[in-house]
C-alpha cells in the first residue's frame, strides 16, 4: 500500500494542474476534501475512497456534501462530472 505523499506525487505527476485548478474554484477546501476529490478524478467509487482513506461512510458523504457546496454545485448537477471536468 504506497502512502499519502506516494500517492500525491504520482497524482500531480499524472493530473499537473488538478489540485491548483480545484484550489482555484474553492480556496477553503481542507486536505480530506482535496483528497476525496483526486480519489473521484481517478473515478474511484465511494467505497474505494472510504476504504483508502479509511473514513465512514457518514464522513464520506459529509465531506462530498461539503465539497460539493464550496464548489456551489447546483442539486442536479454531479460533483464526480465537476471533477472530472477539470
């Protein structure tokens, strides 16, 4: 299992301009919500983010509302096409 600073570098070696473009979009992000976001750019599906970050299910879903508001996502429009957009 490679650990949260492997993970990060090989991220941004793959998606460069992910985390500046998101950071960009929302500045208040915190660092599980950034994380949550480049497991979603990696179209992992919520159980495998749970998992890898070992979160709850509840936590998980708390952290994509909260993404999901600070990004200022309409109800119908889809947090994991966002992310996948940038």
């Amino acid at each position: 299992m490679q650990t949260d600073l492997q993970f990060e570098l090989e991220f941004a070696k793959a998606y460069p301009a992910f985390t500046s473009n998101l950071s960009k979009m929302a500045p208040n992000l915190t660092s599980r919500e950034i994380k949550i976001s480049m497991y979603l750019r990696l179209n992992y599906d919520s159980k495998q983010i749970q998992s890898q970050l070992e979160i709850s299910n509840s936590t998980y879903f708390n952290a994509c509302s909260s993404v999901r508001k600070k990004l200022k996502l309409k109800r119908n429009e889809s947090l994991t096409n966002k992310i996948l957009a940038l």
